[in-house]
C-alpha cells in the first residue's frame, strides 16, 4: 500500500490554489495540511506548514513565492516545491514543468525537488513548436509571431470578478469585446517561451482576452518558404504526431483538410475541465498554422502542477486527472 504524502498549498485560497485544492481531494495518495484562514500570512505559521510538508504548491505572486523558497530550512532535504508563479521559470536551479516535451524533460522532473509550472500561453505556445526547433525544420531564428485568445479565468481574482460583477455593464462595459493587451510586447510568459523553444530571440506574441471564462487558444502561422525544409501542412503534421505519440495528456489532433478553409471555426474551449493539450496543423502550400488549445486553469496551471507532483513522487502520472 502507498503511504499518503502531507501537501501544502501556498495561496490556497487563489484561482490556481482553489483548482489544486480541488484536484488533490480527489487524490488516494494525498494528505492536505490546512493553514488556518487567519494565520495564511503569518511567517512563522507558513514556515512550519512549508516544513511539515512532503511537497509544496506555490499559487502567489513572483516576490511572496520566493519568500516561500526561502523559508525552507537549510536542513530540509525532503520537502518538494512546485511553483506556479513565473518566479523560477527560466532559472537554472529549477526543472521546468512540462514532461511531454522529451524523454530527458520527463526524467529530469521525476528525480528534482524544484519544478516551476510552465504558463498557460507558453504551454500552448512551446508544445507544437518545439519538435519542429529541435528537428532543425524551423531555424532557431525564425521571426515568430505568434497570437492567442483566452479566458478571464487566467487573469485571476482582479478580472473575473471585473467580468463577473453584478454592475459589469456599468463598470466595464467595453468587456464584451475582445481585449488584447501586452501590447508592449513584455509579457510575463515571454522568457520561457524564447527558453524552452530553443529560440534565439523573443516572439512578438500578442494575446487576447475573450468573453468567456476558461480556455485558451495560441496560434503560431509559419511561411513554408522561410523553413528549413519546405513541408506541407500535412507533412509538418506527422511530425508531430510521431514526436507526440504515446503521450496521455498531449495529443496530436488529424489533419482534416476541410478545417483549412474559410468557413471553419476553432473551438478554444473544447478541452476545458481537463488536462489535455490538443495541437493542430491547419494551412497550404505556403502557409502553416500551428495551434494549440488547453484548459488555462488545467493543463495550463493546477492540472499541470498535479501531474508534475504525480512525477515527482512515482505516482501514476493521471491520478485525480481523469
């Protein structure tokens, strides 16, 4: 029989930390150390739960998920962290958080103590990109530039409660339009998505915020001309299929000629309340469209960070994930 491991969420009361929460209930492996709701921001309080624990779920801002990393003693080689902030993406003493990249990603996640949850959009972004950068088929300094369209949900507790307030009409009445904003192109996912592509620079990268309230689309359109190798959009598709074969959660969607055509629509929501990634090859001749949707409040945050616990612990990888 497997023991239980003790898990404490910092942030338990955020979007992410409510969904892990959520996830972990339903999880036969887990015991949830609970911090009471009038010590949550007390030191000595989070540092003895932060100890206490197996494995740590950081749900907070950059500068209060560093200070959580520092309150673990100097002597405490058992307790893991999985950080869901942007704080330790890119930083070179931690695991980035996304295993069906490669066999060395996945393996590098079971064996560290210290896994940054990738982002939403560059989970999106990085998935159906990658193979193609590794592969040398889209050189390493190709001008990418790439768009997304997401839900509320992933902007937290500030802006769903702007698009869920009873006097929305009347205090943001430009919210039933789409809103695309970073438009100084220095969004927060940017590092990690340059990083973990394997791009020598940054993307343009322009994201959209929509009228719903969870799922999320990037697309990432690529000139045939200006690759490597000329594919079509049905060759640069079994590609991905064959890197992505096998995989429980990423899933490498049919090409389907007729969805290339004019009259077709893209559902961004059609993986939500699960940790599925679905990537897609749309295109012609001279165009290919990459795309891929996910759950921003599942594979693009709490389910991730479920499944890379579910690693780093020798647990069956989809536990309390289906």
């Amino acid at each position: 029989m497997t023991a239980k491991i003790k898990v404490y969420v910092e942030g338990q009361s955020g979007t992410t930390g409510l969904k892990i929460n959520e996830r972990l209930a339903a999880h036969p492996y887990v015991e949830v150390l609970k911090i009471d709701e009038a010590r949550r921001k007390d030191p000595d309080a989070r540092r003895a739960m932060i100890n206490s624990a197996d494995v740590v779920f950081i749900c907070l801002p950059d500068a209060a998920a560093r200070e959580t990393v520092s309150m673990v003693e100097k002597d405490n080689h058992r307790t893991c962290l999985i950080d869901a902030s942007t704080a330790h993406r890119t930083h070179s003493d931690w695991t980035y958080g996304l295993p069906e990249l490669s066999r060395e990603a996945r393996e590098a996640i079971c064996s560290s103590r210290q896994v940054a949850v990738p982002g939403c959009h560059a989970s999106a972004f990085i998935l159906p990109l990658y193979p193609l950068v590794k592969q040398g088929i889209v050189p390493a300094d190709y001008p990418i530039a790439s768009h997304s369209i997401t839900g509320y949900s992933g902007g937290g507790k500030q802006m769903i409660a702007e698009y869920t307030d009873a006097q929305r009409q009347v205090l943001y009445p430009d919210h039933d339009a789409p809103r695309e904003y970073a438009l100084g192109q220095k969004h927060k996912h940017l590092p990690e998505m340059q990083k973990a592509a394997g791009l020598a620079f940054p993307p343009s990268f322009s994201p959209i915020v929509g009228d719903f309230e969870r799922g999320l689309a990037v697309f990432t359109p690529l000139q045939a001309r200006l690759l490597n190798q000329h594919l079509t959009p049905a060759e640069v598709h079994q590609i991905l299929e064959a890197y992505y074969q096998g995989q429980t959660f990423v899933k490498v969607m049919p090409f389907v000629q007729d969805l290339c055509i004019d009259s077709a629509y893209f559902n961004v929501k059609a993986c939500n309340n699960t940790n599925r990634a679905e990537i897609f090859v749309f295109g012609n001749s001279e165009q290919i469209l990459l795309a891929c949707r996910l759950d921003n409040l599942g594979k693009g945050a709490s389910g991730a960070a479920v499944q890379n616990m579910n690693l780093m612990n020798g647990f069956p990888e989809t536990l309390s994930l289906e």
